[in-house]
C-alpha cells in the first residue's frame, strides 16, 4: 500500500512539475488549426471559371477525413472568400464531387487518390492535400509541415489543366511545382 | 487496491483543475483568422495527437489503436497494444501466453475472436484461436489496429463470432531510412530492433527488419519463479510497387523463431496423480503474401492476394506442424450512383501433422483441409450523407462442419453531422477445430482411493460430430463529436448463443486388471446455450491542445441456460474501466499513464475453475526528444502491485502471477 501511494504522488507531482515547462507551448499553434485557416485564405486567392457555380450561390468546400479534420474546418463555415459565402460540406462518400468548388482530402490510401484526381482532372475542383505525395498524385495544393511551418506547394500544371486561376500573390508564396501527372 | 482508487480522484482532479487555467495564446481561432498568408506560413506549428475516428461512418463497433498510441503506452507486444481497446478481454496468463477475446469467452484458447495481419488469417485450425505468442510485428511499422466487437463474420469468414482483429502495417513509402530500438530492464530484459527502408525505383519502394527480444520469467501463484522467460527473433519485409498508374504489388514475409520456456501441470497415471515440469518449447514459422490490386476508378477495383504461412511448435502436450495457403479474390465497384458492392470469392487449404505427445494423441496424424467462401456485401445509399443500409452474406463450405451461411443487416444514420446511429443484426459461426474433431487429451487423473475405487482417468475424446457453434448479434450504436473536444462512442449489444461447446462424461468405463485405471471419456457436444448482453463506452476528451483523456468502460452480463455451463465456459468479467492520460508537457516530452481496472471473473480449466480476483494495474511513459531523431523512453509496467494474477489457463499451466516491470527504451531514426 505505502509504493502505491508513493507511486501516486510521485506522479501527481511530475505532472505539476512538467505543467510548470509548459510555456513553450503557448507560442505555437496547432496544426490542423492552421491547415483550415490556410485553405480558407488559398480559396480566396483563387478564381473559378463562370459556369463553375451562379452567382449567388454559396462556395461550397467539401471535406474528406476523420472528426478532428471535420472539426478544424467548422472555424471557416461561413466565412467571406470574395463575395461568396463559404459553406462546408463534410463527406462521408466520395460522392457526389461535382458540387464540391474546393476538396479537401486528408489521408486517402494511394490506390484511391490517383483514380480519383484523375477523374477530377479537367473539373474546376481546387484540390487541396496534405503532402508532396498528393501532388505527384495530381493534386494541386499542398500543405505540409517542414522543420516546425507549413510549407505551400503548389502543381502549376494540375491548376492550369482545371482553368483555375490562382493568384499570383499567393504563388508567389507558394513552392512550385509543374508535376504533368505521371501517366499519359 | 480501493483505496488507491480513491486516493487518487482528488489528486488528479487537482492537476485537472490547475492546468485548465493555464492559457494559450492562440487559443481562439478568431486571432489566427486575421493573420496573412505570410504569416501563417510563418508561425510555428505542432502536431497534436489527437484522437481521430476515422472510421466514424461505419456501420459497426469499431476502435482504431494507432500507431502513436502504440508507441505513447510503450507496448512491446501486440496483446499489450490492445489493452487500449474498450470491450477487448486481454489477460496474461504468463510472460508468454495471453487469452484475448471481445465479449466474453476467454481462455488461452479462445475461440471467438479472429486475427489478420495485413490481410493475413492468424487464426488456427488447430483449436480455433490463436497461438498470441507466434503473432508479432515490428511495432514501430504498424500504421494502425483496427479492433472490431461483435460478428465480423460477412466480410472475414467464420470465426469472426465476437470480434476481429485487423493489424495493419505501413506501406513501405512511409518507412523510408533506417530505424534503430534498443532497450531492456526487469521483465523486458533486452530488446532490440533495426529496420531500413529505401527506394527500388521509381515506382517501387521496400522496406527489410530484423527484430528480437528476451523476456524475464514471473512467479507461481504458489510461490517461486514461474520459469517462463521467453526470447525470440523475428524477420521481414515487405516491398509496395505502383508498377502502372493502375496496379499495386504488395509483397511481404516474415519469419521467427522462439523459445519458450513453461511450467507445465500434467496428470499422470500413478500417484501422486500430477507432474509438474519446466520445459523448453521451440517454435518456428513464417508467411509470404502477395497482394495486386487493379484499379479502374476511384469507385471500382479489385485486389487478388496469396498468401503461404506456416508454423511448428514442438512441446510435450502437441507437436505440431501446419501449413495454410489461402487465396482471396475481392471485387469492389459502384451500381447505379447509389449501391456500393464489394463481392468476393477465397480458397484455404491446410496440412497438417502431429506427433503423439505425452498426454496427447491426435487421430489421423495428419489431415488436409479445404476451405471454399464467397461473399457479397451491398451499401445502399438511401439518402445521400444520411441513411445508408449494408446487406451482405458470407457463404462457405469447410470439412469440419459443412456449409454454413453468415448474413449481416446494417443500417446507418447521420441525422447530424455530429451524430451517428447504427444497427446491425448478424449471425456468425465457430467452426469446429481439429482437436475437436480428432485429439485424445488425457486432461486429469482422480486418485485412487484404496482399497474399491481405482484411478480414473479423465480423458477428452474428439467427436467428428462437433457442430458449429452458432450466435445472433443484435447491436445499437451511437457516436458523437457534438462537445467541442470530446468524443464518444457508445455501442450497447445482445449476443444470442445456441450449440456452445460443453464436455459429456461417459460412463466410467471399468479396468480389465486390478490395478489399472478406471476411465471417463469427455466428447465435445453442441448443447450449451445461453447469452451475454451490455454495453461499451470509449470516450475521448481533449482537454487541451496537449493533453488528452481516454476512458473507456465496458459492462458485459453471461447468463448461460445450463447449470453446468459456468464451470465449463467460465464468466468473463462484468466490468471493465481503462483511463489513460497523455500529455505533452514541453514539445520534446510526452508524459503517458494508463489505468485499467478488471473486474473479478472466472476462468474454467480442467484443475476446476478459478475466481480470478478484481485488479488495478497501471502503467506509465515518459519519452524525451533530446534532438530531432532521438527519443528516450522510460517505462514502469504493472506498476500498482510486486505482482498480480490475471488468468488460468483452461489445462497444464501452472498458474503464474505478472510481475511489475520496468524497461528504459532508445529510439533512432536516421
């Protein structure tokens, strides 16, 4: 009984202890946090074709990925992104796509990604991942995290293919890559 | 022990309490939304290990243990990486034996609960389980486990009666470079891994290991050491190739092999009845698998894998030697913009070969047996990210019991983004098992007592006429994420059993000399029945960006229709409660603690059954990054107790009481 308690208050005190270090903490941000915000200002840095959706209609950014994903992108519901109105859509199929102006896709195994961009190809559909991986896939937009920040990467080719248009103030920023998809 | 548990509330109330105060700078989004492009690239980011449900949309109990969770337990073996599931029965019966099972019906041979590594069946025919001890991967390569209550049996085939267990490995891309574990302490004596992956060609990348362990022994129930330390080594790879923009080739294989050393409890003919011995057990196997998968659209292909696997085991009780090759053809595609079908046709074949054992003799010695299944699954889109409904069925045909059928009905609801309701009912089977069918087992000897009654010896006789055993599954489930940082999963369930196996005893058959022994033989029959019903909580808080709770709770009620059924089958135990704790106090340092608390319960063996008294165990982490590929971990296992009993084996073990354990860990990525 008495390790048992010397057990527990050993614990109790390292855990107040540690808390005490805690400051470095407060500094950063938290990843998904800043994947959301970031897709929300990429959006707003791009212009979609005419017919791609009317005018009043709201921006429609869907979303595949697990609840922490979902939850990160209910910050941007709502949101402006020049005159439009976001609205997210969180996607339980991969369905569907056509109503979708931005799609975000977290973790998809590679043997569904490649399919499915190929599909979406010459549709003016942003797609936005979460590595160079998805890139090489034919993704267009790219946010990873190096050394600590969120790099931008963004697939010249794949935009141009969907005749959407970026900015070039956000190109500017971004890394660029001109990544034909692998297969012709 | 419950005065530990009360100590304890306040002083982690406390601690709650006291880092809820603590601020962060960012920590409405709002500030974030104001800043610019450039600045968002510039702030500095981490990741938090949160806890995701990634498979939130299906229709099914489903707890994913992934591989941050693996590593922030400090698990060194698989059976210790699924204590982190609620509803799952994992208990040690000695440092190389565990009875895992999901809702009720444990024992080292348990027979309900089915395994796949990487698609790859670890599930015996020999006595319809699983050998835990032969089952291991390099833990630090695992992407994730799925863990799966209830009946599986639609997509798996049978056997998936309670449960099924998915290990999952990564792909070979995403182990790149090398990757050094070396560690050791009291019970993990020393341990040691090395894993390098590196790119083939453009298309193709691969990945070898070399893994081996040596784990201290325990003590007897009785007193003394246990001598059960163990050690093994295990090796393998597995190569991934995208060889057009279409197919993928996956080739993987491991080996081991093991010595095991145990205290075993034999009967034997004269007095004084019982024989306990240590000996040496040395086991070896491995597996190749080949999986190509083609395709055509982001909503159609199909995936054709082989695969070859084989063990031996050479131990006084069984000599063993089996080998299995199993070929699995499935086929995924989309009918009408709202019909998801996936259908499947698989062939297993299986050799074996027995030697006599001392107390064993299996008849035929060795038998060949096949295995046909095909099984088709439709998700009907009844409203378009609302109501789906999964209707499927397994058909197979095997030598043991004949044709069996295994339907499953599935409805799922998302009446809310944030909300999710299922239902399933579903039946699955338990195929009869070799021993079953074909063993000799003397089990135990009841002492003479001279001068009229001779020796009886109790022996198990195979019966070709052993059915399958059968269950209904009715489950109701509810997920949500509508607090902000907490999430919950609730699954409430009815399992129906009919045809449970129970032991009849023959007549005593008298003996032909005056000194002989008398004899009873024991044949497995179908005639228990009965059921098992309760519910599982696994709720997940995120309390703050780091620090994260996990609680799970599980409550299971068995009620058996025969008297007898008890003292055969065991009583899993009532409640279960897991909380674990995990906190990055500084970049650098993860801070991890675990509780489980196990109800009492009864396992049933052939030395009569035993009341395994309620435990509180815990174990804790702590890890260091001094540089960006180094981390040192120390960690305490079993820390509340010297040592503490969690299960008798159903025959020959001695039983073995789990020691606490401490072990210090390095990990080098380069």
């Amino acid at each position: 009984m008495l390790t048992t308690k010397k057990t527990l208050s050993l614990i109790a005190f390292l855990l107040l202890f540690l808390s005490g270090l805690n400051q470095a903490w407060s500094r950063s941000v938290e990843k998904q946090t800043v994947l959301a915000v970031l897709t929300l200002n990429i959006a707003r840095f791009t212009s979609w074709p005419e017919p791609a959706f009317n005018a009043e209609a709201p921006l429609n950014l869907c979303v595949f990925g697990d609840n922490i994903v979902q939850q990160s992108f209910e910050a941007i519901d709502n949101k402006k992104a020049n005159n439009k109105t976001i609205h997210i859509i969180n996607l339980s199929r991969l369905r569907n796509l056509d109503r979708c102006q931005l799609l975000y896709l977290s973790k998809l195994d590679r043997s569904r990604l490649k399919p499915l961009l190929m599909e979406l190809k010459t549709r003016p559909v942003l797609t936005v991942g979460e590595n160079m991986e998805f890139l090489k896939a034919g993704g267009m937009v790219g946010l990873e995290k190096i050394n600590g920040k969120m790099q931008l990467s963004i697939n010249l080719h794949a935009v141009k293919q969907s005749k959407l248009v970026i900015s070039s103030r956000l190109l500017k920023l971004a890394n660029i890559v001109d990544l034909p998809a692998r297969v012709h | 022990m419950n005065h530990s548990k009360i100590r304890l509330k306040p002083l982690l109330m406390s601690s709650v309490v006291y880092f809820a105060f603590i601020p962060t700078a960012y920590s409405g989004q709002d500030e974030l939304m104001e800043l610019s492009v450039e600045d968002l690239l510039n702030v500095e980011v981490i990741s938090v290990a949160k806890k995701a449900k990634s498979l939130n949309d299906s229709p099914a109990a489903i707890f994913v243990i992934t591989q941050d969770d693996i590593k922030r337990i400090g698990a060194t073996s698989v059976p210790e990486a699924l204590r982190l599931a609620p509803g799952l029965d994992v208990a040690r019966i000695d440092s190389n034996k565990w009875a895992i099972t999901a809702r009720g019906f444990n024992g080292r041979f348990a027979n309900k609960l089915l395994v796949l590594i990487d698609g790859r069946n670890a599930y015996t025919r020999a006595f319809s389980g699983v050998y835990w001890e032969n089952q291991d991967v390099m833990l630090e390569d695992v992407e994730r486990i799925e863990v799966i209550r209830g009946p599986g049996a639609t997509m798996w085939g049978a056997n998936a009666v309670n449960g099924v267990i998915n290990i999952i490995t990564k792909h070979s891309a995403d182990t790149q470079g090398g990757l050094l574990v070396a560690g050791g302490g009291t019970e993990e004596q020393g341990f040691g891994a090395f894993r390098y992956g590196g790119k083939i060609n453009a298309d193709t990348t691969a990945r070898a290991y070399v893994k081996g362990f040596k784990r201290d022994e325990n003590t007897l129930k009785i007193g003394g050491e246990a001598g059960d330390d163990w050690d093994k080594v295990q090796g393998g790879f597995r190569m991934d190739s995208q060889f057009t923009a279409q197919d993928s080739l996956t080739v993987q294989g491991d080996a081991y092999r093991s010595e095991i050393n145990q205290n075993s409890t034999f009967p034997q003919f004269s007095a004084p009845y019982i024989k306990n011995f240590n000996e040496t057990i040395d086991t070896f196997g491995g597996n190749l698998l080949a999986r190509h998968n083609h395709t055509f659209s982001s909503t159609s292909d199909y995936s054709l894998q082989v695969y070859y696997d084989f063990y031996q085991r050479d131990e006084a009780f069984i000599k063993e030697s089996r080998h299995v090759i199993d070929i699995d053809f499935q086929h995924r595609f989309s009918l009408l913009g709202w019909n998801d079908i996936v259908w499947g046709a698989a062939y297993r074949y299986n050799h074996d070969n027995f030697q006599t054992g001392t107390i064993t003799e299996i008849n035929p010695s060795s038998r060949n047996d096949q295995l046909f299944s095909t099984f088709m699954q439709d998700e009907l889109t009844l409203i378009d990210d609302t109501l789906w409904l999964t209707l499927g069925s397994k058909f197979e045909y095997n030598d043991y019991s004949g044709f069996e059928a295994q339907p499953t009905a599935r409805l799922m609801w998302a009446p809310h983004q944030q909300h999710r309701l299922w239902g399933a009912v579903s039946r699955a089977v338990r195929t009869p098992s070799r021993l079953e069918h074909n063993a000799t087992i003397l089990q135990k000897t009841i002492p003479a007592q001279p001068p009229f009654i001779p020796a009886i010896n109790a022996i198990f006789t195979g019966n070709e006429q052993f059915d399958s055993e059968e269950v209904i599954s009715y489950e109701l489930g509810y997920r949500t994420t509508f607090i902000d940082n907490v999430s919950i999963d609730i699954t409430a369930f009815y399992n129906k059993y009919k045809k449970l196996r129970t032991g009849v005893d023959s007549q005593p058959i008298l003996p032909t000399t005056p000194t002989g022994a008398a004899k009873v033989l024991i044949t497995s029959e179908n005639r228990l029945s009965g059921q098992t019903y309760g519910f599982e909580i696994a709720a997940v808080w995120q309390m703050l960006d780091w620090w994260r709770w996990d609680a799970n709770y599980s409550l299971l009620k068995t009620e058996y229709d025969q008297q007898v059924a008890s003292d055969q089958l065991g009583l899993s135990p009532q409640q279960r409660v897991s909380l674990r704790s995990a906190i990055l106090p500084w970049e650098n340092i993860e801070l991890d603690v675990l509780f489980r608390y196990v109800d009492t319960n009864t396992a049933a063996s052939a030395f009569g059954t035993a009341v395994i008294k309620d435990y509180v165990s815990m174990d804790i982490r702590l890890a260091w990054q001094p540089i960006k590929d180094i981390e040192l971990s120390l960690v305490g296992q079993n820390l509340l107790a010297k040592k503490h009993f969690e299960y008798r084996q159903e025959m020959l073990a001695t039983d073995t009481e789990i020691d606490r354990g401490m072990y210090g860990k390095l990990t080098w990525h380069f």
